[in-house]
C-alpha cells in the first residue's frame, strides 16, 4: 500500500526549493526532525519535515508585527521572538498563503546573509507594512 502524502507536502517542498534558490543558501539539520535553511550556517528559515503539518518560522525584522497581527502566527519560543523571529502553524485542512510566506523567506535571508552575497541580489521584494496609527486625540 502506497503512504498518503501530507496535504502540506507540494507547500513545504516549493518553499524548501524557493530558499535554496538564494545564492550560498544550503540545509542545515542541527537536530533530530529538523531540515532548515541557513546562509553561511546561520539559520533564516526554519521549516517543518515532510509528513508532519506546515510549520515555518523566520527572522522578519521589517514585518514581524504585522505578520503577528496574522491568526496562525506566534513569536517563536526559545526567545526568539525577541529578535524578531515569528512562528507559523498551519492544520492539515488549511491552504497556506505560499507566496506570503516566500516574503518571510526572502526577508530572513536577507537579514542574515552576508552583503557579499547580498549583492548578487537585486532589491527587496517590498514586505506589507501595517497601517500608520493615527495620533489619539486629546
């Protein structure tokens, strides 16, 4: 009998694809179940293993808070979250938004990539940004 793929399978694969396509961007596995996505061997996008429900956790320096303001993302625990990395989980019946999370990536990369590297690039895909608040009136 055959194994199902998980529904998520297609999404994780074109992400893992869609990093590795950055220049120096390689896999990294620094624990058991884990098959991350590093520059220079610093970690831009950790990503869940096939079989197991989309997870992806990235380094958003711009956008990490309108990407918390998003009902399936949380800071990324270890604490860091504080350093602007955010967490997304996704269930199985869930469509991920692919090309939001291709953003993230791109972002992470280029928060840890070296400028060398950075500038076989061209410029930022530009990342939404949340709306300007308003001043309270008094």
């Amino acid at each position: 009998m055959a194994k199902r793929r998980h529904p998520h399978h297609a999404t994780l694969l074109a992400l893992r694809e869609f990093g590795l396509a950055y220049p120096g961007a390689h896999t990294k596995s620094p624990w058991p179940r884990h098959l991350d996505l590093a520059v220079n061997d610093k970690t831009f996008t950790y990503l869940s293993v096939d079989g197991e429900p989309l997870a992806i956790s990235c380094k958003l320096p711009t956008s990490s808070g309108l990407a918390l303001t998003m009902p399936f993302t949380e800071p990324t625990p270890y604490g860091l979250g504080k350093s602007g990395w955010v967490s997304a989980k996704f269930k199985d019946s869930d469509t991920p938004p692919i090309e939001l999370l291709k953003l993230w990536i791109e972002e992470g990369y280029r928060a840890q990539a070296p400028k060398k590297l950075l500038k076989q690039l061209g410029a930022p895909t530009p990342t939404p940004q949340p709306p300007a608040k308003k001043p309270r009136r008094k």
